[in-house]
C-alpha cells in the first residue's frame, strides 16, 4: 500500500490480519477467482477514496491560504514582513 505525503508516495507496511478475520479465508482453498478479484477491487476503491478526501482536505486548505492572502493583500498589508 502507498500513502502520498507532499507529492511524494511512501511505502506503507500491511498489517497481516489473522485467518479468522479475512473473510476469504472462510472458504478456505475454494475462494472463487470472482470474489476475490472484487475484495481486492473493493480494497482499491477503499485505498483511492482515502486519498480523495485527503487531496480534498488538502485543496480546501490551499484555498483558504488563498482567500487569507487575498484579504490581506486588499487590506493594504503587502505581506511585506522581514525575515
């Protein structure tokens, strides 16, 4: 599993689940090729809305510096500040 932090994606280490918690392992050897071509879909589509919400979480965070600095670029402080 990757994880994105600023731009960049990190491996992240899987937490091995135990037998009884895997709900493919409850049909044992015969786990039909469907179902467990739709858990790993599922996993995806769980993986992919995690990184939506934090893109979004991102993006509104963009956009409040933006209309931060838009007021008080309108206010008349330039955001001329020594460093």
């Amino acid at each position: 599993m990757t994880r994105r932090k600023g731009g960049e994606q990190e491996k992240v280490s899987e937490v091995p689940t135990k037998n009884g918690h895997d709900p493919l392992r409850w049909f044992g050897v015969l786990v039909p090729p469907t179902l467990r071509q739709s858990s790993e879909c599922f996993k995806r589509a769980a993986e992919i809305a995690v990184e939506c919400a934090n893109l979004q979480n991102e993006m509104r965070g963009v956009e409040d510096r933006r209309k931060f600095l838009g007021r008080k670029l309108k206010k008349g402080d330039g955001g001329t500040e020594e460093q």
